[in-house]
C-alpha cells in the first residue's frame, strides 16, 4: 500500500477532464473572472482519452479504488462516455463516478450508463429558480437539473445531490432542499463554502457550519448517525429516522478530515495535485508525452505521494485563506 508521510494510503483519484463550465456560479467562476475574454485551455493541452487511460490503469496499480471525474464541467467533454468505457474496463476498478452540474445528464445519462459509469454527484444549491439562476448566472432553471437527476436514477445511476451552503446566498434553501429529496429518496450534502482559488471572496463569515447545519434540520426531522463505509469517506452522515433516505455534511471548514484524505488530484492539463487547497502541481503530462514508460510514470508518482503531508483544513486561518496562492475549482476539480 502506498502512503504518505502521515500514513494515508492513496485510494481515491480525481481526474479533471475540462476547466471550462457553462455555469457562471458567483463562488466557483464568477462571470466578472470568467468572462466571454477569458482563455481557457486549448485542445492540446488537455490530457487525451488514451493519456487518461494510461494514468487509470498506473494508478490503480498503485492502489487506486475509484475514480471520479470532474471539470469544469465534465459533459462538456467531447465523447466523454468513450472515456468511461475505457477506464470502467480497467482491472482493479471498483467504482467510476462522476460530479456534474445535470444541465447536460438528462439526454446524456443512459450513454454514460451503458459506458459503465456507477454514480453521479450532482451541484444543486437552490430549488427555488429566481435563486438558483442567480447563483449559476447562466439562464439554466432549476426544472433543468431535475430532470436530469430523475433521468440518471431512472437509468439505473446512483444519485447524489451537493449543496454549497454559504450564509447570505442560499440558507433560505437548506430546509426546502431537504425536504423535497428526502421525499425523493436521494442523499442530499450539504458542503461548508470553502476557501477554494482566489476568486471566489471567502471568508469565515460566510461559512455556515455542520453544527448550524445540523440544529436547523433536527427542527423538522429526526436524524441518526450512519457510520462511515470506508477510510477517508468524505461527508459525515446521518439517516432520516424511519427511513433509508440519508443526509450527509462536508465540512472541510469547521470539522476537517485531513487526517483521513485519501484522494489525489490530476487536473485537465496532466498536473497532479495532493491536495484540493494546493499552490502547485506536478506535471504528468510532459511525462507521458516524453515517451516514458509505465515505469518511469510510476517512479514520479510514487514519490510525489510517499513525500505528501498536505492538512490544509487542519491549519486553515483567516490569514493563510487570504494570502495562500490556491488554485481555481474549475481548473482542478472538485
């Protein structure tokens, strides 16, 4: 097993296979940074479909369980289900997901089905629609994100909804939310705004905590702890009494799982990333295209990982989150 300085196996890969997105939301990629102007990376710097393949089967042969993909966003990407049909077939592999904003899943999901993919992660931090098309600053209606959501359950895909709580834009939602997916029977986790990049204007007192969160939901429901299934699970979880309907809180912010952080990070372009809060990356990309072997890729990965000791959460301050150089969302993946 390949781990770190502070003894955390490598388990988990993120793979970020575009840094472009048709939202504009106000914390992720403001319209005013991200503009028609703005330059997002050309064709041939992403990492190819056979390049990500390659960087699959490497990683999994260093303990890699499950691979998630990101952006961006990922339906975004050209022939995307091709891509799945390629890393689902990798020996090893125990689960493909994949974290999207659903404008684009409802005429896409039993492709991405077919293909092999296991589960989709969906970014939906309003019902309300005037709201919703407030914060993704785009025109896409909540109605939109729906139907792409019952479509994937209805193909047979696991669903997930992920809801950015930040204090002052959508804490009206956080009850409304759980009610109507608990009455669809779908896991609904609420995410503490987080520091990510330097656009986004974070600061603490904007953050509503999993304890706020969670006073607010015991109101209208009876939650019961659900114990984590594997090392390094991200939400904390809890159950809706007399049900199999869970709720979930991800709280990188007020209670951090550094400890237990199991998950590296390739962006769109080939660079590694160890940590979600990073500065730098290691470039891969220039790796796989020097001609170098499995071998050679493997003897700069393992390194890279036995030499990590990221606990950004852990030593997060008001300070580090205002002057640390940190790396956008969209470019590096949720």
């Amino acid at each position: 097993m390949l781990t770190d300085k502070l003894g955390r196996p490598l388990q988990d890969l993120r793979i970020s296979v575009t840094d472009r997105c048709n939202f504009r939301c106000t914390y992720c990629m403001p319209k005013e940074i991200f503009g028609n102007d703005y330059a997002f990376m050309p064709k041939d710097h992403l990492l190819n479909f056979e390049e990500i393949e390659r960087l699959g089967k490497i990683f999994v042969q260093l303990g890699v369980k499950k691979i998630r993909l990101t952006g961006g966003e990922p339906l975004l990407r050209k022939d995307l289900p091709t891509l799945i049909e390629k890393l689902a077939a990798i020996d090893g592999l125990e689960d493909i997901g994949l974290t999207t904003n659903a404008s684009l899943l409802a005429n896409m999901a039993q492709k991405l089905k077919d293909a092999g993919l296991k589960r989709v992660n969906v970014s939906l931090d309003a019902l309300d629609n005037t709201l919703f098309q407030s914060i993704n600053d785009s025109g896409v209606k909540t109605e939109r994100v729906l139907k792409g959501m019952k479509k994937a359950r209805d193909v047979g895909l696991e669903v997930k909804v992920n809801m950015v709580v930040k204090k002052g834009m959508n804490d009206q939602e956080i009850v409304p939310m759980a009610k109507y997916f608990k009455e669809q029977g779908m896991t609904l986790r609420y995410i503490e705004f987080m520091d990510v990049g330097q656009t986004n204007g974070w600061d603490f007192s904007k953050v509503i905590t999993k304890k706020e969160l969670f006073q607010e939901l015991s109101k209208h429901f009876e939650l019961e702890p659900v114990d984590p299934d594997y090392l390094g699970e991200v939400a904390k979880r809890y159950r809706y009494k007399g049900t199999n309907t869970e709720v979930g809180f991800i709280t990188s912010v007020s209670e951090s799982f550094c400890s237990t952080c199991t998950r590296a990070r390739i962006a769109a372009d080939g660079k590694l990333y160890t940590c979600l809060f990073a500065g730098d990356g290691f470039d891969l990309k220039d790796i796989l295209r020097s001609g170098a072997s499995d071998a050679d890729v493997k003897a700069a990965v393992v390194p890279t990982w036995k030499k990590r000791s990221d606990r950004y959460s852990d030593e997060r301050t008001e300070e580090t989150a205002k002057n640390r150089k940190k790396i956008e969302m969209s470019y590096i993946g949720g």
